[in-house]
C-alpha cells in the first residue's frame, strides 16, 4: 500500500505512557533478593527527552501500589499533572 492511501490514523503516537512492572513482594518472598533501604536517586538524566510526554509506571512492593509519574514540562504545566496525580489516586482507592 502506497503511503498516499495509508490511513492517518496509523501515524499517531500515543501521548500517554504506562508501564506496569509487577508485584515484587510475591517474587522477593521465594528468593534471596532484597530491596535496598537506601534510595535510588534519580532514574534518568533531567535531560533525557520523553518518547511519550506523560509516562506513569508502577509496581507493587509490600502490598503497596506506587506510581511514578515523569512529564514533559514543554507540553503540560506542573498544576494539570499534579491534578492528574490526585484523580488518579482517587480512582485506585475506590
């Protein structure tokens, strides 16, 4: 199929990220791993360009749900994510 006749709707890229990574504490449970008490400082460079402009990515450790949410300041202002953040923990309390 020619490019002229492809369907735009095949270009879009998401603009949204969302990365699920486990439940840890099931894992950590049966084997001789251990998470650090220490923190884990900064998980990329502040640098470092987004593929997508809003990234979520959680994961469960000690029957905890933690979000991570990484954004593009360019493309949303600080006081719609931190919006996104409160509706967000609302809905995964319900």
């Amino acid at each position: 199929m020619s490019s002229d006749n492809a369907d735009p709707s095949l270009n879009l890229q998401p603009e949204i990220s969302f990365n699920y990574l486990g439940q840890f504490d099931q894992d950590l449970e049966q084997s001789d791993i251990v998470l650090s008490s220490h923190t884990d400082g900064e998980p990329m460079s502040g640098y470092t360009v987004l593929e997508q402009p809003l990234n979520v990515n959680g994961m469960i450790t000690a029957g905890v749900l933690t979000l991570e949410i990484r954004y593009d300041s360019q493309v949303y202002h600080q006081q719609n994510v931190e919006k996104f953040a409160r509706l967000l923990r609302k809905a995964c309390r319900k």
